[in-house]
C-alpha cells in the first residue's frame, strides 16, 4: 500500500512539466502547427527561471517573490521565442519539422552556454516548496497523493478545465480549431489565420517556458545540461497521444509519469530487475498505448504542418 | 471592423485582369450590376467564374483594374473589408470546418456573439433558427459538417451567408447539390430578396439562370464574351453562345438489352455515419450493359449504397454479388481490381488527391500495372501519353499536365476523375451525380461517353437528384426511399411524375 501511495505521491508533480508543455503545444496543433522546438523553450525557460532566485535573490532568504518573476521571465522568452518560431514557419512558410529542430537545438545550446556564463557548476536553488493543503493533505492515502505538493502541481491540473473551456467556449478557441483545420474556410469567413497562429505559437511557447522553469525551480531545483532529457518531444508525442484534447492529454502524461515513478521504484526498491529495461518502461508503454488507441483523425486538426496561402490553391 | 448599413446602389468592375502560372484567368473584366438586380454569370468549366468573384470578397487580388461600389473605388485586402462593404458569398467549394458543428461553423463569422471569454453560441442559434424559419431552409446547427451530405452542406453554405446578412449576395452554383424542390424554392426565395439586395448568380443550369435572372453575362477564356438581358434570349440559345455549338443532350434509345446479372445486392444493411440504418434490407440488380438510374431524394441512403458497394463503409450484413463474387467487406482495392469504377460524390476529397499533379491523378487506379509501371518503377512516358490523351478528349482547361489537380476549376476537377474512369473501361460503373459543376457542352459529352460504355457492355449504376438526367440515360429507374428501393420501373414507365411519387414514399401507385 505505501509502495503505491509513493508512487502516486512521486509520478503526480513529475507529470507536471509534461502535462503544460503538451497542454501549450496543444494550442501550437490545433492553430496547425507543430513545434518540435518545445524542447529548446523548455531549455531557456529552465534556465532563465533559475536564474532570477539564483542571481538576485542569492545569499538573501529565499522569496516567493523572485521566483515568481524566474517564472514569468521563462513564460515572456518563450512566448518570444514561439513568435520567432511563427515568424518562421508562417510568415515564411518554412518546412515546420526542420524548423522546429533547429529552434530545438537553439534553445538547448543557448541555454547551456548561458549557463555557464553565468552560473556554472551545480548550483542548486531553494526553489518552490511544497503546500500541503490545510486539512484536506491530512487526509489519508488521498491527502499525500493529490494535496500535499508545490502550487504549481494544483495550478497545472487546474489549467486542463481551463484550457478546455479556452479551446471549445470561446471564440479564441473557435478560431484556433478552425484554422488548424480548414484555414481557407477560416480565412473565407473573415479570421486571420496567420495572426491566429502567431498567437497560438506565442501561447504554446509561453506554456513551454513555464514548463521548463517548473522544472528548475520545483522539480529539481537546479539546472543541468540534460534537464529537460527529451521531454519536449514526448510532449509533443502526447499532444498526438491525446487526440488534441486536454482531458486525454493529461490522461498520457499521467501514465507517463507514473511509469517513471513506478520505474525509479523498483530501482530504489533494489528489486531484482534490470534497470535498463526498468528506465525504458515509460516509453515502451507509451508506444504501446499510441499503438492500441484509436484514430480520431477526424477530431484532430487536419491543416496540421501545412502553410497557408491563400491564392495556392492547394 | 465597423459594417456599413449603406445600401449597394450599384457596383461596378472595370478592367480586372487576373494571371495565374500559365492561365489568364480574368483577362479585362467589366461588369456592373445596380440595386435590385440578378446578374446571371455563365460560362464553360474554367472561364473564370470563381476567379472573379473571389477577386469581389478580396480573396485575391487582381493584377489590374479596379472595383467601385456606389461609384467610389474599394481596395478589399480580404474578405472582412467585403464582409464590411455588405458583400456575402456562398463558395462553390464548401467552406466549412469538418470538425465543428453547424452551429460553431457559422459561429466563425459572427462577430456580435463573440465576447472575449464567452462564445455566445444561443445567439448564433437563434439566428440561424430565424432565418431557417424566413427562408425555408432547414439545417441542424448541432450536426458535424463531416456527418453531411454534400447537398446538405450545401444548404448550410447558404444559411451561414444569409446569417452573416450580407446585402450584395454572390452565388457560386449554389444549386449543384440541392434536390430540385429545395432549387425551386431558392429560386422563389433568391426572387423575393432581390427586392431588397442585388446577386450574382453562377450555374451551369440554365433554366435556373432563366427562372431567376435579369440580365446575363457570359465568360469565355476569362473575358465576357456576351451580355444581355436574360428576357430575350432562350436558354437554348445561352447554351449556344456559351459553347459555339448547338447542345443536344443524347438519349438513351436503344432497345433494353438482355446482358446478364452482374450486380446482385441481396438484402443489403448498412449503418449511416450517425450510427443508424441508412440501408434497410435493400435489394437491387443490375445487369451488363445496362444503365440503372437511381432516383430519390439525397439522404435517403444513396451516399452509403455508392460506398458500401465500393468498400468504403462497412456492411452489416447482406451480400453483394459482383461477377459471382461476394464483394461485401472487402477491401476498396480488392474491389478496384475486380473491375468496379467509381466517380464519387465528393470530389475533392475522396475523387482526386489535389496536391498530386493532374497526370498522376489520372493513373491513380492504375499504378501497379504493366501500362504505366514496370520493375517498380513508373513508366513516365506512358503516363504523360495518357494524360495529353485524355486531355484533349475530355477537353480538360489546364494549362499543362503537370499542374496539381486541386489548382483546376471545380467543373475540371469533375473532369479528370470522369476521364479516368472512363477510360480505364471497368466492368461496371458506379457513377454518382456524374455532371454536377459541368458546363453543358461538357454534360453533352460525358452522357455520350457513358452510352458508349454501355453499348460496350459495361453496366451502370447513375446515381442522380437530376431526374431529367435519369430519364435520358436509364434503362430502368430505381427509387430509392428510406434505405429501401420502392420500385424499379421499365424505361417507358418512368417519367417525372410516377418517379416524384415514388421519391414520395408512395409505394403503390394505384392509390393515387
Ligand atoms: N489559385 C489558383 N491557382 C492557379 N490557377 C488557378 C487558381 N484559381 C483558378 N485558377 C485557374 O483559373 C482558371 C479559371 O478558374 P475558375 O475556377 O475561375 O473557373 P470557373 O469558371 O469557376 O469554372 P467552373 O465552372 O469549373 O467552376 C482555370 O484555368 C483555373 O485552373
Ligand atoms: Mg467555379
């Protein structure tokens, strides 16, 4: 009972970061965009949103404060970075896959370079702690699985309802799914597509900022090289997963997570098992799952990774 | 975006040129049309019809001359600055998102429901509950466009502009797709509105352009060739100056000839999209060398008898016997290769690949065989043969054989999916709505074309709302009502008044 009540208690924060990063790129889909460069964002929202506790708040008590702004620095770059991600692939319609690697590989190296600038070494960060919710965290079995953790777990399941009613109830999202879909329809009626999109992008990328910061800032409370190790892409693997829908969305990123949890388990349990086979197990049952779950092709957005110009055509 | 309630009192087009690579597509326009009047704007497939018009709602821009509404120049960027100027129009292409519903399709361009955090969509239904209710046309805002039919689309289209309440309306073929009662009474209803706005009417359909219009224009190669006032011409004689040449539509005369059964569907159940039976124990028989025509109301289960049989949707159960073969279930390529052709009702999507370029759609059946490939790999030459062959014999306007399909007009799409069907002289044909979005000249031909095949001993299945198309090819009539065939009629007992009975529901005809 305990080895499950830790796994659950351990997979729910680590699914934190995959869950906003593919919730952001989800918004970059529906608009008919994908972003491979999620990962290189998250990179610069790591390292950006330690650095403002690291280098302003340092020495001093640790401030709720500073974090606060290391958060909103990441969310700002990478809003920026996901327009200059728009500016690319929509104003200039280049090839979306190749883009994307490339602002991928510009995030990460950025990133790590800056770093060294201007931290260096394992430098670790107070960070964001946890808040156990008053009465309900003492609750148990459920109170140390779903309310004892940092406020950015609560606020990143929160924002699943939210980005739902964002994407199905209000006009915004109307305008989103219909240009990620049939974009000359769209434009016929009057909507902007390639304003729509740089929007889409701009909010996809503040989301991967963010996602990247909580991961420095709350997860691990540092910054390394390999902090993000790929989960940028499987964010956008789970965007795929999930059919474009947050609820479903937040479905692949829980079992994700709670596979690595599982997986760090048996690790630490010193069961008697390969831990090769233990750390792929998360992405052998994502595979799995995409392998077994039902095309909703019709759902999705069909214009996905097609520019748009309006006297083309096709 | 602020709307203008100021009427169009007149507008007005001078010297609109238009090029695309290779094609002059509007070549020295000019073309006014005042307050209360219905331009009908004619012409063969690719005379620049829609070119035009989408240079009105600032979908393109012309490379010269200019358009004034109430006498002042207008520069539309895009469509909003028309929406602006009062302009509405319905695309000959549908315009809708396929995975949204009626309601949040029309939502899209209803400015006044969109509140920054509220999609106010009982505004939107309200509104088109209003206009459906005014002009007798009824959709239901909570179907997904993907569940549609084409003509039901169609009648979306319509109400999404008649919502947006445009004062200058443009009609794209608005009629291609509408069962004949919902044309007559869009015609009624486009007349009575015309007192108060001016249209621009497009269609190959000449007795509508008849019906409904004031004046006519015609296009030929991008430039007006004729105008006049529609009172004084017949529409024999529009035909006439449309395509240089008398039209005669052809008739089927010959005798009924006695092939054997080739088509055999037995008690045939098929569920709809919506998950209802859209086929209930239908049963049909068709020989070689004849022309079924299968007359009926859209939606009464036509769409899912074309698919089933071709292996597109999946049979509940039943049989279909093909050259003594069951074909129920198998797969679409099974079935290809055992000799059934098939002209699809939605043409972009399931007829061509539209990115592919116009000779590869034509061999798009025939890739793996020895006539256009060998050891793998594509035999070039065969195929830029074939494609000029057919080119020049369904007199297909492109510009070269090496254009994407999707680029051609709509009528020329049609055209490419009849050539290739035709010509690959299958063992039977499954032709739906074959002429709709051609010109007449055109219709001319594919009838003469699907006579030959028949004489040739291949048998057709015609899927038609047209029933004067039925009435001129078939050898028998079948009627389909609610998933089920009420009656097949010999050719001589067909006309339109047993068949609208029939399409009726009216199962035995002694009773009237
Ligand atoms: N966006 C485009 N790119 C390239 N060529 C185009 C484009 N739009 C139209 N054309 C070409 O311009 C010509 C006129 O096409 P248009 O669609 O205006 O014809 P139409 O009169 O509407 O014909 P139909 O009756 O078949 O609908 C055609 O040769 C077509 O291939
Ligand atoms: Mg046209």
């Amino acid at each position: 009972m305990n080895f499950i009540v830790n796994i659950l208690s351990l997979g729910i924060p680590f699914s934190v970061a995959l869950l906003i990063a593919s919730l952001g790129e989800m918004f970059n889909q529906r608009a008919g965009v994908f972003n491979l460069g999620c990962e290189g964002i998250m990179a610069m929202g790591a390292f950006l949103g330690m650095l403002v506790p690291y280098s302003i708040g340092q020495g001093g008590p640790t401030s709720g404060m500073y974090n606060v702004l290391g958060l909103g620095l990441a969310m700002v770059v990478g809003a920026l970075l996901g327009i200059f991600f728009a500016f690319v692939v929509v104003t200039f319609r280049a090839p979306q896959g190749i883009a994307g690697i490339g602002l991928q590989m510009f995030g990460v190296g950025t990133a790590g370079t800056l770093f060294r600038h201007f931290i260096g070494g394992t430098q670790s960060v107070p960070g964001i702690g946890n808040l156990p919710i008053p009465g309900l965290s003492k609750i148990p079995l459920i109170g140390p699985i779903f309310f004892s953790h940092n406020i950015l777990v609560y606020l990143a399941f929160l924002f699943v309802p939210l980005a739902w009613y964002i994407l199905f109830k209000t006009p915004w999202g109307l305008r989103v799914r219909a240009v990620g879909t049939n974009p000359r329809a769209a434009d016929s009626i009057g909507i902007q597509v390639n304003r729509v999109r740089y929007q889409a992008l701009a909010v996809g990328g503040a989301l991967a900022g963010l996602a990247g910061a909580y991961l420095s800032l709350a997860q691990v409370k540092m910054f390394s090289d390999e902090i993000i190790a790929g989960r940028g892409f499987i964010a956008v693997a789970l965007v795929y997963f999930g059919h474009w829908h947050p609820v479903k969305i937040m479905g692949g990123a829980l079992l994700f997570s709670l596979a690595q949890a599982l997986q760090l388990a048996i690790q630490g349990q010193g069961i008697n098992f390969p831990y090769e086979f233990a750390v792929m197990l998360p992405y052998v049952m994502v595979i799995i799952v995409l392998a077994f779950s039902r095309e909703s092709q019709l759902l999705g957005p069909t214009s996905l990774g097609k520019s748009f110009n309006r006297e083309k055509r096709v | 975006m602020e709307l203008t309630q100021k009427k169009i009192t007149n507008l007005r087009v001078e010297h609109i040129t238009k090029r695309f690579p290779g094609v002059l597509a509007s070549d020295d326009i000019t073309l006014e049309i005042s307050e209360g009047q219905i331009l009908a704007l004619v012409g063969e497939n690719g005379a620049g019809k829609t070119t035009l018009m989408n240079i009105l709602m600032g979908l393109y821009q012309p490379d010269e001359g200019r358009i004034l509404i109430n006498g002042e120049e207008v520069h539309f960027r895009s469509p909003n600055d028309a929406f602006a100027a009062g302009l509405g129009m319905v695309h000959q292409q549908y315009m809708l998102v396929a995975n949204m519903t009626v309601l949040e399709n029309i939502a899209l361009g209803f400015k006044a429901a969109w509140s920054p955090y509220k999609l106010n969509l009982e505004m939107v239904r309200d509104r088109i509950t209003e206009v459906a209710k005014k002009y007798g046309l009824s959709v239901d805002p909570d179907a997904y466009i993907w569940q549609l039919s084409v003509g039901e689309q169609q009648r979306v289209e319509l109400v999404k502009t008649l919502c947006l309440g445009a004062r200058f309306l443009i009609l794209d073929e608005p009629t291609s797709a509408l069962t004949p009662q919902e044309t007559d009474e869009l015609i009624v209803l486009l007349k009575n509105m015309s007192s108060e706005l001016s249209i621009i009417f497009i269609s190959h359909k000449l007795q509508e352009v008849k019906d409904l219009s004031d004046k006519i224009t015609i296009l030929r190669h991008g430039a007006v060739v004729f105008e006049g006032n529609t009172h004084e011409h017949s529409p024999s004689d529009i035909a006439a100056l449309m395509t240089g040449h008398e039209v005669d539509l052809p008739l089927n005369e010959e005798p009924a000839c006695e092939g054997i059964p080739v088509l055999d569907i037995k008690s045939l159940n098929v569920k709809s999209d919506r998950g209802f039976l859209a086929l209930n124990d239908l049963n049909l028989t068709i020989c070689s060398g004849e022309i079924v025509g299968l007359a009926g109301v859209s939606g009464n289960g036509q769409r899912e008898l074309a698919e089933s049989i071709n292996g597109l949707r999946k049979v509940e159960n039943g049989e279909i016997q093909f050259y003594g073969e069951n074909i129920a279930n198998k797969s679409p390529h099974h079935i290809i290769e055992a000799g059934m052709g098939y002209i699809p009702e939605e043409r972009n999507t399931e007829g061509i690949v539209p990115s592919f370029s116009m000779k590869e759609n034509l061999i798009l059946k025939d890739t793996e065989h020895k006539e256009f490939s060998r050891y793998a790999f594509l035999k070039n030459k065969a195929i830029d043969k074939n494609a000029e062959d057919l080119r020049v014999k369904f007199d297909i306007r492109s510009p070269n054989i090496s254009i994407a399909a999707g680029s051609l007009s709509g009528g020329n799409i049609q055209k490419v999916i009849l050539a290739r069907e035709i010509s690959r002289r299958p063992k039977f044909l499954i032709a739906v709505y074959p002429i709709r979005g051609l010109d007449l000249g055109a219709a001319e031909f594919i009838h003469k074309q699907l006579l030959e095949i028949r004489h040739e001993g291949i048998g057709i299945l015609l899927i038609s709302e047209e029933l004067d198309e039925i009435l001129d090819l078939s050898d028998r009539v079948a009627v389909i009502f609610k998933g089920q065939i009420q009656k097949v009629l010999a050719r001589k007992d067909a006309n339109r008044r047993s068949l609208g009975i029939l399409m009726a529901g009216v199962k035995d005809d002694q009773t009237v």
